[in-house]
C-alpha cells in the first residue's frame, strides 16, 4: 500500500517531526506530532561560553558599558589589528607547535582564548592518527577535548590524571568578543529540535514540503511516481528481512566487527576505536564521520559486515553493475555521533542514491536541482562548491533565507525534508541537493546507482564532465562533497563529443586495475551494449542519446563560428546538448 500526504490519509505519528524528543541522544518513545505554526523561532538561548567569551556583535554595546576593558586589544598587543581568521591562521599553519601555543597562552588572556580553541588541538591529533595503524588501541579519544586527547596521546598520561588536574572553574576572559571561538559552543549548544521547528514553520507558511512516506511500495509504483518524476520519498518496510536490523545493535557492532578497519574522513580507526570516539560525545564544530567504502574487502568480518543487508527491489536494476569491478565507487557505510552529518552537496556522476538507516535517526533537506540553497556557492562549471563548515552554521545562518527564496517558487520546486528513522530508506534522486544531519548516534548504508530514468543524465554527465568524474580511488570521494552535476533542469556545460586530449588520468578501480576515468563514458557504452542488448528501453534510452549526440557534432558551423572559434580547434568541437 502507498500512503503519502498527497490525497491519502496518513497517522499524525507520520509527521516527519514525530517522534522526536527535546534529547537528541537516544530514540525515544513515539510521541504526538507537534502542531504547526507560521511563526518562525528564534535561536534558542544557551548556556554561557565556559571560558566567558561572547559573540562579536556584543561588542556595540559592550564598549559603552561602565568598566569595559578592550581584553582583545590589550592582550595581543600587535597582533589586535589582524581578525580571529588570520591569527587562526597564523598559529596553524605558520606556528604549528603545540609547546609555543602553550607558551603563548601564558603571555594573556587573549592568547589563552585561542590556545584553548579545541578545533587547533583536534588538527595536530588527527594528524598524529593518520600516521598509526588502525586498532593499534592509541587513539583513544578523551572526553574534556581534543586539547587532553593530544597530552595523553604524546605523554601517554593516564586519562583519570588529565581529568584530575583539570580545574572545577576555568579561568574566565571578560569582554573578550569572537564570534570564531563562540560559535563552536552554540552550535554544540542549540538543542536540535530547534532545526525541526523551523522546518515545521516553513511547512506551516508553504515554504518547504514534508517528502511523501511510501510504506512497501511495488517496484513500478516507486518508479512511476518518484524515481521517474525524480521527486524524494522515505520507503518503509524494505528492511525487516535485513540481518543488520537484528545484529548490528552497538554493544555486537563491537564485539563482533570492532577490528574492522574503516576510514573515518582522513583517518584509518578499527570500528571499535570510532564507536568510543562517537560514545565520548565530542563537542565538536565539525565532527568526525565515518564514510567508508572499503568495508568489504577487509577479510571475513568485513566480508561478513557486507551481508548485513541486501539491495531493496527498487533499486536492483543498477545500470553501473556492467562494469564489473571498474565500475566507481557506490557504496559505503556511515556512522556518526549526534550532529555529525554532510554538509550540501549533489550526488556524484549524476547518480541517485538511497540512504536506509539502520540505527538512529537523520534529517533531511533537499533543494532542487535548479534551486541552489542559500549559503551554498558552486563554481560557474560546477566543479568546486563552497559551503559552511559547520551543518549548525548553515542551519541557523543560511537556512532562515529559505523563506524568501521558496515564496517565488511552485509547490513542486520547493525544498523537501523529512526525518529518516530505524528500518527506513530515503531515495535522493539525482541532481538534488541536500545535507543531512544526525539527531541521534547513528548507522546507515547507502547507495548510489544508475536507473533507466536517470540514465540519460548519466550519459551525457560522463561525456560532457570528464574531468569531475568521482569513485576512483580518491579517498575523499566519499566524504559526499563532490560538485554539482549537471541534469535536465540545469544548462548543460559545452562538452566534446570526442576525448579530450588531456593526459589520461589513471586511477585504481574497485579491483586494483588502473582504469582511466576520463574514458568512463566510452567504457560505459561499450558495456551497456554488451550486456543489455535485450533490455529494449536501455538502448532505446542509449540510442537516443547517440543519435543527439550525433546531431550536434554533425551540426554545420556557420561563417561566424568558424571566425570566432577556428578551424579544428578544441573550441570548434564544443557544443552543449541543451543547444
């Protein structure tokens, strides 16, 4: 049966809301959805900064109030003149050394402010991770920070000490202001439930739309109503044959896969040296996530890890399976602390992907693909996009812009969200933009693929964006941050119809063998007309691609062209398949 908002009637336990409790760290008992209003809330408030240090914008009306003392400009003497960023700067990537900073720290409180940053302290240990071998029992995260973590990881003091000599009361900077070093302890303050309020005011005034919930839908009724409409959805009851459902709890995540080695970002940990990172609740402004893809290969209990679930019916028909082992990468296990999550980005090669959750809970927004979010800034070729750092940052900062930019828009080009739970699958079609975040511990596997319905944007993806191909062997493929890839709705980049003559850039592929991801395109083809020559629909799509492709190649250069352009130059075989 297929129940969704649309026409149907659906249990207010549905709301993408439900369920969620005002703590973000366990699930909870369901609860009645929250009623909606048009009202938009404002930032909750939090506790005061530990150290006293206050937002920069405080400062206007600070530097009129009796007693006010510039603790900034006195205590970093010459160095007051350059902002937080620079100094920021300056002490990481010039300094560099955890003894001067410490030395440093001695000479004021200002400079006390920024030693006791956590975000410069989580650097030198990651640093110092990255060089030894995952499960070797040395990166053991301690809970105060990252500034502890680094004296027990070069000291080899016992955590209880550290802990031990750390003060009741740390010392307090008065009328320090820095939005640099505040913000990390708001957006580790802000209760999460307050980024469902807002999703839940925007929905009230029409600016969002809640994604349909499809419980146990037919594979053609998926196809038919959101893969081939390229519209987001949450599935239901697709899981509860999956083994993981039953054996990945966190205590057996442990005991039975905890040597496994995974990466995490940048940093190779065994799962159970992550799982005591994400149990240690790190305040941090950008949290370590683990995203890996090689789980698999990492002998019989990676091997064993991988059986935990099977691809649901409606996405088996993956059009990349042709290429065996040089296909790129497409799969990969994620786990996360609570706000840990990925910032904006599209999926790579113009793939969609699903994302089904296994324990925890995510939530999700997603912008259309000709919607660029606020806050978001991808490059004219798309192939570098910037975004915030933090997913708070964006939230708070960029996200309440949602409301002017969506009241323009009709219903169907409005951003989408819901909150992914236990035993459910969010489908992201291609071209979307989205950023998820975690409210709870959480564990899922995801999978990008190419469908029949996204096939022809594929095509012309690897053929006209050679060079932004992802998932051969560049580690932070995975890490979801890829640029914007072109579809339907977008204007095409002038690509070639025949290989650039670039160098061939070789890459391992899922086997070790060196493929060239540049010719991805032509190797795709080839094997599409190898394999599927009986699927009538695959080549019909295929043919239709060539025979445009064909068309524009073949198109007559008018006098003006061949002037501007040249004859036989690298400009004259460019064209756009959007003409």
């Amino acid at each position: 049966m297929v129940s969704t908002e649309n026409g149907l009637k659906r249990p207010a336990t549905d709301s993408p809301a439900a369920n969620l409790s005002a703590s973000n760290d366990s699930p909870t008992a369901p609860s009645p959805a929250p009623k909606r209003t048009k009202h938009f809330p404002t930032t909750p408030s939090v506790a005061p900064h530990p150290l006293g240090i206050r937002p920069l914008g405080n400062l206007l009306f600070a530097r009129q109030s009796p007693g006010f003392v510039d603790t900034r400009t006195n205590g970093l003497g010459p160095f007051a003149q350059f902002d937080d960023e620079f100094l920021l700067a300056f002490l990481v990537q010039y300094l560099d050394d955890p003894r001067a900073l410490c030395a440093l720290s001695r000479a004021s409180k200002a400079w006390y402010a920024f030693w006791a940053y956590d975000e410069i302290w989580k650097g030198w240990v990651l640093e110092k991770w990255r060089t030894m071998p995952p499960g070797s029992h040395a990166k053991t995260h301690v809970a105060t920070g990252w500034r502890h973590t680094y004296i027990h990881l070069v000291t080899g003091e016992s955590v209880a000490a550290i802990q031990a000599r750390t003060p009741a009361a740390p010392i307090q900077i008065p009328h320090f202001y820095s939005d640099l070093l505040f913000h990390p302890h708001l957006y580790a303050s802000v209760p999460l439930t307050h980024l469902v309020d807002m999703l839940e005011a925007c929905t009230a005034a029409g600016v969002v739309v809640p994604w349909d919930t499809v419980t146990a839908p037919t594979p053609e009724a998926f196809i038919d109503q959101y893969e081939r409409p390229n519209t987001p959805c949450l599935l239901r009851g697709c899981m509860t044959s999956w083994r993981a459902m039953k054996e990945w709890d966190w205590d057996a995540l442990v005991t039975q896969f905890g040597q496994v080695p995974l990466r995490a970002e940048a940093v190779d940990m065994a799962l159970a040296e992550y799982l005591a990172y994400m149990r240690a609740s790190p305040p941090d402004e950008a949290l370590v996530y683990l995203f890996d893809k090689d789980y698999p290969k990492q002998g019989d209990r990676g091997a064993q890890l991988a059986q935990g679930f099977s691809v649901p019916p409606y996405f088996a028909a993956d059009l990349f399976s042709v290429l065996g082992e040089t296909r790129p990468d497409f799969s990969w296990l994620i786990v996360g602390p609570t706000r840990s999550g990925s910032t904006h980005h599209k999926d790579p090669n113009a793939t969609s992907a699903w994302n089904a959750v296994v324990r925890g809970a995510k939530l999700w927004i997603l912008y259309p693909p000709d919607v660029v979010p606020p806050g978001v800034f991808p490059s004219d070729d798309g192939a570098n996009v910037s975004t915030p750092v933090s997913l708070l940052d964006w939230w708070l900062n960029w996200f309440p812009q949602t409301r002017s930019l969506a009241k323009s828009l009709p219903r169907h080009k409005r951003p989408r969200w819901g909150i992914c739970r236990e035993g459910e699958i969010a489908f992201v079609p291609q071209g979307w933009w989205h950023t998820v975040i975690n409210l709870e511990p959480s564990i899922a596997i995801t999978q990008n693929y190419v469908s029949p319905s996204n096939l022809r944007n594929v095509l012309e993806f690897l053929l006209c964006n050679r060079d932004m191909i992802s998932g051969y062997g560049n580690a932070d493929d995975a890490a979801c941050v890829v640029g914007a890839n072109s579809s339907d709705n977008e204007p095409a980049p002038a690509c070639s119809a025949v290989p650039s003559a670039k160098p061939a850039i070789a890459r391992p592929g899922g086997n070790g063998n060196l493929v060239d991801a540049r010719e991805l395109y032509e190797n795709f083809v080839t094997a599409l007309r190898a394999k599927k020559a009986d699927d009538a629909l695959v080549m019909q799509i295929l043919d239709a691609f060539e025979a445009e492709v064909g068309a524009k190649v073949n198109k007559p250069v008018s006098l003006w062209d061949s002037i501007v352009k040249g004859d036989g130059g690298e400009s004259a075989a460019s064209f756009s398949l959007f003409g």
